[in-house]
C-alpha cells in the first residue's frame, strides 16, 4: 500500500506553456520518465526520492500540444531494475516509444530480449543520482553495460559528470557500444566551453562515437531561462549536429526538485514550461536543418524509429 503524502496539486501539471513555435513532423522528445503511484510497481528500496504519479495520458496530452510525435522512456532510479512502468508504456506506444532499460547482474540474456521486443533500445547507467563519480567504478559499470548490450545493437546511456567522462574519454574510445550522455554531460554552465574536460567531450562528439542530451538545462544552470546554458548548446551542436539529441525530462523529478526528502514523503517535481524548453532549443540549433537533426534525424536513427 501506497503510504506516501501526495500534494494536492501535481506540480508536472503546472508550466507547460503554449505550442511550440514550429512544428517538426517525427519530433521526438529522447528523455521522459513514466510514475505509477507506487502500487502497481513498487518502488525500488535503496531509491534516492519518492516521486508521485505521472501518467503516460499526461504525457501524450503535452506532446500532441507542443508537436512531439516520439518518445525515448528512460528508466527512472526510483524503480531500479524493475522495468515494468516503462515497459507497459512502451507497450501502448507501439512503434511511437522507444526506451531505456536499467538492468543489473540478476538480468538474462532473455530478460534482455523480451526488453527488445518491447522496444528497449539502450541501457542506462546513472551514477550522478548515487554520488559514484570515481572513474575506474564508471570504467568498469559502463563496460560491463556495454558488453551485455551490444549483441543487441544497444547504446550505453550514462549520467555523470564532466570530470568523470573526461577522465574516460581514452578507454571509452574502445567501448563495444555506442555512448550516450544525460544531461549536457553536466558541463557546469557558469563555468562556460572553456571549463576543464569539455573540449574532450566535444572531441569525441565529432568522432562520432558520442551522443549528448540536451535536456534538463536546470541540472547545469542557475540563471532566468537558463541563459549560460545557450553557449554550452551551441557548443555540443556545433561540435557535430548529427550527435546531439533533445529531451525534456518530464516530469523532472528527482534531486533536482531541491532539498531532499523522507523516503516517506513525495517529492515534488519541478515546474518547468515544456513548450518554452522546445523553442529554447530550437533557438540552440540556429537553422531548421539543424533543429531537423536534434529533434527528428538523430533520434531516429539512435533509438531505430
């Protein structure tokens, strides 16, 4: 049974603003999670926040209003391997869906291709969210990832942080599986494109090897409409467009929200405008050729659309 305290009003309900400003048929939002409310599909025990509901109804509704027609579902930490919440959506998104599982040593080789058939194309993993910045323990979770998935065509999907993904850049150059980095690579953007390890990430975007989100720009900047975060865009876009990938991390969950909270307790999502977020980045692009790139072109051939 459910326990948690759910606030009155869903604060993913709030901020979502109008329609985006052009439309780009195949758009696709590469970085959304799905919630139950913990009844149908428990949550994981050693998970960081309690998030309430955010349905897959929900998500579709701001979709068809912002002009995004694909999805990527990322598997959130609060479930853990338990990747039936993403599954069941993907389920009902049929060739609209893509996701991305999170599997551990207990995941077969069938578990494996039941989650491709479903429509997992990635497996993500997420060491920012538990504090584990150490580069060796990255090499080696990152690597073990990367050889279970590979058979099946799979990309790695990895949250960390620039100083750790600086660190790796030389083995990583030797990953059976293509990389895929959450968030910016969480390059800090006060700090702005000079900042220690970014030129390294750019690098290994124009070797083709490396794919970057541009998504979640609160988890790298402070300023009104994140406004540092522009240059840091420009900079991965211009170090190759066709490895750079938007999404929007509805509902934003997580630590992100603020201070943290009692496993007890909800914790609530940001409210962020997901029409505004879609006309930032495409203002990040500069052309529609390029916008056509992140929101449409590269997602469809990463995730097999």
């Amino acid at each position: 049974m459910n326990t948690t305290t759910v606030p009155s009003t869903p604060p993913h309900a709030q901020g979502q603003g109008g329609p985006a400003p052009v439309r780009y048929p195949g758009a696709c939002d590469c970085h959304v999670h799905v919630f139950d409310d913990g009844t149908r599909y428990p949550w994981d025990a050693s998970r960081n926040y309690t998030p309430a509901a955010a349905t897959l109804d929900e998500l579709l509704a701001l979709h068809a209003r912002i002009g995004v027609d694909r999805m990527v579902i990322v598997q959130p930490s609060p479930y853990g391997t338990d990747n039936r919440c993403t599954v069941a959506a993907l389920e009902r998104l049929g060739d609209a869906g893509r996701g991305v599982a999170v599997i551990d040593a207990s995941t077969s080789d069938e578990d494996l291709r039941a989650l491709h058939a479903a429509g997992v194309r990635g497996v993500r993993v997420n060491l920012e969210t538990h504090g584990r910045h150490d580069p060796d323990y990255a090499q080696d979770c990152l690597f073990w990832a990367a050889r279970r998935v590979a058979p099946l065509g799979w990309h790695v999907q990895a949250y960390t942080n620039l100083q750790t993904l600086s660190a790796l850049m030389r083995p990583l150059a030797d990953l059976p599986a293509t990389l895929v980095v959450d968030h910016f690579g969480r390059a800090q953007a006060a700090l702005g494109t000079a900042q220690p390890g970014f030129e390294r990430l750019c690098d290994a975007m124009a070797r083709g090897r490396v794919y970057v989100k541009l998504s979640a720009p609160y988890r790298i900047s402070q300023d009104a409409d994140y406004a540092d975060a522009a240059a840091i865009a420009r900079a991965l876009i211009a170090a190759n467009p066709d490895r750079v990938l938007w999404g929007s991390d509805w509902p934003h969950p997580g630590a992100a929200a603020g201070k943290p909270r009692p496993l007890d307790e909800i914790t609530p999502f940001r409210a962020e405008d997901d029409a505004r977020a879609m006309a930032r980045a495409l203002a990040w692009a500069g052309t529609p050729d390029v916008a056509r790139k992140l929101l449409v072109d590269n997602a469809a051939r990463l995730y097999e659309f």
